[in-house]
C-alpha cells in the first residue's frame, strides 16, 4: 500500500474521485493525509467526512521556500510517497520538488502544453479555450518538476468542445475527465506500473 498526501485549495472533487476509488479497492494505496493551504476549502470538509486527517496550512507570513518546508515535514512524518496536487493552485517549492522527485503527481483542466504554465488555472484554464476557439481541450495528468506544468505527461484525455459550451459546461465535462484520469494515473502509480525516461513516461499495462 502507497502512502498518499493529497494537497488542495478548493472545492475537492479530484480528491472526492480519489477517495471513492480507494473505498473501492481500486487503487493500492491510503490517503495519509489532505492538506489545503485555504481554511475554507469544501475538499478538507470531504476529508474529514471520508476520517482521513485533514488540516488547514496557512501559508501567510512564510516564504515560498518556508512554506515548502513545513509540507515536506508534514508529509514526511507520515510517511507520505505520493504527493497528489488536486486542485492545489500554489506553486510548490524547489526544495519540495526536489524531497519528492518524481512522486509529485497534478491534474490540470487543459490538454498540456496548451492552457498551461503560469497563470493558467482552474476557470481560467477554460476562460482562455474558449475565447481561443479551439475545437478540443482536455485534461492531463503529470508529474511535477520545477516549471510550471512542464513536467512528465502520465496520462491525457480529449474533451471536445461545443458550440453552445460556457466556462461553466465545460469545467462539468472536464472534470469527469479528470476524475477518471487522475484515479488512473495513481492507480498505475500505486501499482508500480509507470517508469520515468526522461521526458517520456512508459506505462506497462499487464
Ligand atoms: C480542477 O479543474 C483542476 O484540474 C484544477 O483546479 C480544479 C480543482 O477542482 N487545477 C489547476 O488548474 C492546476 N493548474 P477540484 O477542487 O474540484 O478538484
């Protein structure tokens, strides 16, 4: 059984997705622990609904690096192994990255490198589709690295877009994207099914 951390900043339902798909012997793995670094987010009450320990970390008065930190110790001390950013929409230190090299995994609402990097997040993400004019988005699932969202892609997936679709319509569409997709990619994770050659993820499906 992996340990898992799960970080958010909002509403949950990545984590929701996770949390069902464990209750139902799907994926090998314990979320150990839910941290958000906002005090009002739905996900840590799902969290606490679903007894798995969920806290609140203020990121107000630290650094970057600082707050960093503190996670990494967090995660440490319950032997965290994978780190899964659901919905976390703060950029994580080096330090960080480096403690979790290749365990940090993040779902984002776009078909990457497209609607990606700074400033690119959450409605925002489908804002920009949408005013693009682009047929398709998606969703991704990779690891993360020091960049923004420039990480090793484990897993994509297409959503097309429609003429009628709002901001609102599409974030509903690629959402159940995600939700499969990121439950995969952990699964896959949890499984030892998934190896790293540099940029290129290899997924071995026996
Ligand atoms: C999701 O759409 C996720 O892909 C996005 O935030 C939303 C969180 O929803 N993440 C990013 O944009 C990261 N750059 P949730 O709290 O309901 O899971």
């Amino acid at each position: 059984m992996v340990n898992i951390g799960v970080l958010i900043s909002g509403s949950g339902t990545n984590l929701q997705a996770i949390i069902d798909a464990i209750d139902k012997g799907l994926i090998k793995g314990n979320i150990k622990v839910i941290i958000s670094n906002r005090k009002d987010a739905y996900g840590l009450e799902r969290g606490k609904k679903a007894n798995i320990e969920s806290i609140f970390i203020d990121p107000k008065g630290y650094s970057n690096e600082e707050y960093g930190r503190i996670l990494v110790q967090e995660l440490k001390k319950r032997d965290v192994e994978l780190v899964v950013l659901a919905g976390f929409l703060k950029i994580l230190s080096k330090d960080f990255i480096a403690a979790y090299r290749n365990q940090i995994i993040n779902i984002h609402p776009s078909l990457i490198p497209s609607f990606c990097g700074k400033g690119y997040y959450g409605e925002k993400v489908h804002r920009a589709v949408l005013d693009y004019g682009v047929k398709y988005t998606g969703a991704t699932v990779h690891f993360v690295d020091e960049g923004a969202d420039t990480g090793p892609i484990i897993l994509q997936e297409v959503v097309k877009v429609d003429n009628n679709d709002t901001v609102e319509t599409l974030r509903e569409k690629v959402l159940r994207v995600e939700h499969k997709i990121l439950v995969e990619a952990i699964r896959l994770y949890c499984e030892g099914k998934i190896t790293i050659e540099g940029r290129k993820v290899i997924i071995n499906r026996e």
